[in-house]
C-alpha cells in the first residue's frame, strides 16, 4: 500500500485524487448521458459539473479544516494558511464537498430559473463513484480514516507495506478515545500499529457501492427530486450508522466507548453521527412529501437561446 501514484522528482500525485477523480468523471459521464435522454440543458449541465468540483473541493477542504483545527492551531503565522489550502497533505470532507457542489446548483438552478431537482438527481452517481474512489485512495494511503481497536472476527491487521504510514498512530493522544499508542511495537526500529483494527475504509468502499446500485434505480423514479433525498438519507444512514460507528473519530458525546482487545470497537457519538440525524429526518419528510405528489416526467426541450448554449427548458 503506497499513497503515491506517481512521483517525478519532488512532484507527488496520490492515488486518493487520481480515484476520486475517476469517480467524478464517469459519474459526469453518466449525469451528461441522462440530462440529454431526458431533454435537459446538456451545455449549462457541463458548466454546472466544473464549477461543483471546484466549490465541492473547497467546501470539502474548509469543512474538514474547521472540524479538525487542532491539527492546524499550533502551526505560526503564515505557514498555516499554507498547510490549510495543501490539498497535497490529504484532509477533506465528503460532507463538504456535497454543501459545495449544492450550493453552487442553487445558484445555477435560480439564476437560470430551472427546476433544482432535475439537475441535482443526475449527480448522484457520480457522488456515489467518487465515495468509492476516495475510500479506497485511503486505503492506499495505509491507515487513513482507519476503524477502532477491536476483537471482533472482522478486525484487520494492517500488512507490513503499509507500515511506512502507521507512525501517526502511535504518537499519543491527550484523547483517551483517540490514542492507539498503546497498540504500537517497534519493528525494525519503527513504530506500527500491530492491533486488529475495523477496515472502516473497506466499509466506506461497500458504501459507496451500495449507493451506485441504489442510484440505478432511484433515477428511475418520476418524481424529481426522489434520488436526491434517497441518496441523503441512504448516506447519511449507513455512514453514521455503519461507517461511524466502528471509526476512529472524536466523540462529540462520549455517550459509549468499547475500544481494545477484549473490546468490540464501537464509538458514540461522533460529529458526523450528530450532524447525521437531523440530516436523515429532514430526508424522511421530504421524501414523504415528494411521494404525495404526481408523477412529473420530464420536459421536452426547446432549441431556444440561453447563456448556456445548446437546448433549454420551456418550462
């Protein structure tokens, strides 16, 4: 296991944004074919795309800066504005990145006066591919976003190639529920991590894939609007429930901890758990209400001028 893609001299490109971008492009690839079967603006599409990876990446970077500023607090001034926009370093949020890419058809979706949901159910697929492709860059990284201590049949013991990236983890935590130092022996002169932890990076990729199929047949649905919120409530369900459960993240509420190796490696309540369940209830209503409404099939387009280009919607 190796981060690195490719290196060419001190130039490093990482498997983590290699994969994510593979996600985001078959996932536009995708999003492009529908918008146009469906008669939808396929040239202010596109525009939409770009500018949602731009923002998604800035959103995603800021999120997970503000929820993990102690990783930032101690560096001096000027070279932690530097360390905060070193997209290089790794560290971003997908919760972010999806509040970015929204935001951003908000804007598109006004400003054009189109209908939000047609266009915001032709990105789930590529959100779905692109947790994939970040979930297994983390597993290239070697212990990134790894799962708690555990003695349960499921816990996996990170191999020899990834011990290059275990010493993070055996420095120690003033959290009690985030220290591992004490499951670290010196191997060759270095420190790795040899305890059976949760493969929540592997969890996350099963995620992932799980949402790509769903998305197949939700985008099936008539009712614009009906992907969107499955796949919010889907995420945020087998995330904070599946996910976040078994990985090594702060707890907001230190509510129940069972960490070790007589221990089954459960952690509540994390941020994302917290943040996850006024999330999944205001998916429950929206859903039900889009359910109480008529089938609405797509528009015809128009050849019709627009900013944009290409075809527009007539209504």
């Amino acid at each position: 296991m190796n981060p690195v893609f490719l290196q060419i001299g001190t130039f490093t490109i990482a498997w983590y944004g290699v994969l994510i971008t593979l996600g985001i492009v078959a996932g536009a690839w995708l999003g492009t074919r529908m918008a146009r079967q469906r008669g939808l603006n396929v040239n202010l599409f596109s525009d939409m795309i770009l500018w949602m990876i731009i923002w998604g990446l800035v959103g995603a970077r800021l999120v997970f800066v503000l929820t993990s500023w102690g990783q930032f607090s101690g560096t001096p001034f000027p070279r932690v504005l530097f360390d905060i926009i070193n997209l290089r370093a790794g560290g971003i949020s997908i919760h972010g990145g999806l509040i970015g890419g929204i935001l951003v058809l908000i804007y598109y979706t006004r400003r054009y006066k189109l209908n939000f949901y047609h266009y915001a159910d032709l990105c789930v697929p590529g959100v779905a591919l692109a947790i994939i492709g970040g979930r297994i860059g983390n597993i290239m990284n070697g212990t990134d976003t790894v799962g708690r201590v555990t003695n349960w049949a499921v816990g996996f013991r990170w191999p020899d190639s990834a011990r290059a990236f275990h010493n993070g983890m055996c420095v120690p935590n003033p959290n009690p529920n985030m220290d591992l130092s004490q499951y670290c022996q010196n191997i060759g002169g270095q420190l790795v991590m040899t305890a059976p932890v949760h493969f929540a990076q592997l969890y996350g990729v099963i995620i992932g894939v799980i949402l790509s199929v769903a998305s197949y047949y939700w985008l099936r649905s008539y009712k614009p609007g009906w992907a969107f919120w499955q796949f919010w409530l889907w995420y945020s369900i087998l995330r904070a429930g599946w996910e976040e459960t078994f990985r090594l993240n702060p707890l907001t509420f230190n509510s129940y901890l069972s960490q070790g190796l007589d221990k089954a490696g459960i952690g509540l309540f994390t941020d994302t758990q917290v943040i996850s369940i006024p999330l999944i209830i205001v998916c429950i209503v929206m859903l039900v209400r889009l359910r109480k409404q008529p089938d609405s099939p797509f528009p015809i387009a128009t050849q019709t001028d627009s900013p944009a280009g290409g075809q527009t919607q007539t209504r």
